[in-house]
C-alpha cells in the first residue's frame, strides 16, 4: 500500500494534490505484477484544485486508473465541506473511495466516491 500526505498540516496549507499523485506515479516503483494491489491514500484539509494550473488531480488520476492504481481521498474535515474542496472527485477519477474524519464527530466517514452524499 502506498501512502501519499504531500503538504498536510492540521492548520491548513497549500497542498498540491496534483503534484503529490503526478510524484508518486512517476517516481515510485510499482509492481507489474497483475495481481498485484497498487492503492494510493491521500489526505488533506484544503481545496483539491490547488496547484491545478501545473499539475491537475483529475490528469493524474486518470493517469493512475490507466496503471490500475487506485486512489482513495480522505478529507480532514466535515464531508460537505469535503465535496465542496472537490476531494471526492479525486475518488472518482482514481476509481476509489471519498472519506472523511470529521472532527466535529466522534467516527469517521467513509462513503462511495461515485456518489459524494
């Protein structure tokens, strides 16, 4: 299993969900083993689209789904919020799941990326 956290911080900060998938695509080894399980876990708590101008998610998800990685996103925050910062469109361009962990709430959220509610 591959984790990826490229730029969290409890407190907020530009993360670049874009260049953190494009990195762990291009410069990670990965097995070609088919049946092999190839997953990436992001996490964050600021807007998806950051960075988007250089490196886009949706680009390298897709890109990602084309190896048979998948992606699953977990948001820091409540789940509105989360599909309001686009986090669950990575699940659906990676072919994973759309999570949260809500600190307002005593359990974590984990939900079907195709339908964000």
């Amino acid at each position: 299993m591959l984790h990826v956290c490229y730029g969290f911080s409890p407190r907020g900060a530009a993360q670049y969900l874009g260049r953190a998938l494009h990195t762990a695509l291009d410069n990670m080894s990965w097995s070609d083993d088919w049946n092999g399980l190839r997953i990436i876990f992001i996490a964050g708590n600021e807007s998806a689209d950051q960075g988007v101008d250089d490196y886009d998610f949706r680009v390298s998800a897709r890109a990602a789904r084309d190896k048979d990685i998948i992606i699953n996103a977990l948001y820091a925050g409540n789940r509105e919020q989360g599909i309001v910062e686009k986090w669950h469109e990575i699940a659906q361009h990676g072919g994973g799941t759309f999570s949260v962990i809500d600190p307002a709430s005593s359990w974590a959220n984990a939900g079907d990326a195709s339908s964000p509610r």
